[in-house]
C-alpha cells in the first residue's frame, strides 16, 4: 500500500503506567449542551473513566479514534464514561460531538498540560513549543488508579480497539457478578 505520509517512530516516553494513580486535573469539559470545568476525580465518583487522548480534532487519527469509538458503542456502556482529552478549543469540541454523532464528553487543553501530566504529549515536527498528545487509551478506576493503558509507539497509531474492549467488556461481566 502507497501510504501518502511516512510512519515514523515516536521517542520513548515515561508515561503514566498500569498501577499508577492518575494525575488529577481541572479543564473545560465539553458536552452537547455547555462546557465546564470539571475535574477528573468528580467524573470518577460515578465509576470507571476510559480517557482517550487524541491528536488535534480534524487530523485523520483523531477521527478516526473517534469514529471508532462511536462504532463500537463505548459511549454508551453504563460502567464507564469515556472522556477524551486534546489541545481543540470547547468550539471545536462542540462542532466535533455533533457531527460524528458522539456520545461522549471531550476535555479542551489548549496548553497541552494535561498530555504532559500523563507524559504523552508529542511535538509536532520539532516546532519548537508546539505540541499536542499523542494517541493513547487509559481505563481508570473511581479512585483513580490505572487498570490499562495504551500509549502510540508510532506515528500514526491506533488504540488496540478490541484489546481496549476485552477491557470494557470484563467491566460490565464484573459489575453483573456484583448484583
């Protein structure tokens, strides 16, 4: 296959692990209706978070995670609320949810702090100061701690979407079993 761009290999990282507590963060959280700062912690109270970073809304990776996302329904599982994470403003966020149909909610960080945080943030062609994150997939607890991650080796990288289901799939057999 003739791709039109080059797969190259990002630098390693020292991101955030399985086992790890997730660093806790305040931005702007975008929904269907209005956008608010929300911490990562009051979306956990509810239960499991699987937050997705993604590159810039309008850049190929970016759609397609989420039209894959979309696919696969995981907006949807009761257990989990997927949240996704980019440098796109709450505009751009809101054009985004509405005309892939999504039903998730998207953190705007304009700054790229929270990609930092989580040590998954990439520069873009080594421009100097610009950045944004690059793919990656954590499936956090109510308290915080990281049960899976995903981090992209690669530009362009997916997520492993049927690793990453296998994952939310014994989630929804656990809390069954629970009942």
């Amino acid at each position: 296959m003739d791709l039109e761009f080059d797969v190259v290999d990002l630098p390693d990282t020292s991101h955030v692990e399985e086992g790890d507590t997730a660093p806790e963060f305040t931005r702007p959280l975008v929904g269907t209706g209005y956008w608010e700062d929300i911490s990562l912690s009051e979306i956990a109270e509810d239960g499991f978070v699987l937050l997705v970073f993604t590159p810039m809304n309008g850049s190929f990776p970016s759609t397609y995670i989420w039209q894959e996302v979309r696919d696969r329904g995981w907006g949807s599982i009761e257990e989990v609320e997927v949240v996704g994470v980019t440098v796109s403003t709450p505009y751009s966020h809101k054009d985004l949810i509405r005309d892939l149909d999504l039903n998730v909610r998207l953190y705007s960080d304009p700054g790229n702090d929270v990609a930092e945080l989580y040590g998954v943030e990439h520069s873009l062609d080594d421009m100097e100061g610009v950045s944004e994150p690059r793919p990656a997939v954590y499936l956090l607890d109510p308290d915080l701690a990281v049960e899976y991650c995903w981090v992209a080796g690669e530009w362009p990288d997916f997520p492993p979407y049927d690793e990453v289901e296998r994952e939310l799939e014994s989630l929804s057999r656990s809390s069954r079993v629970s009942e």
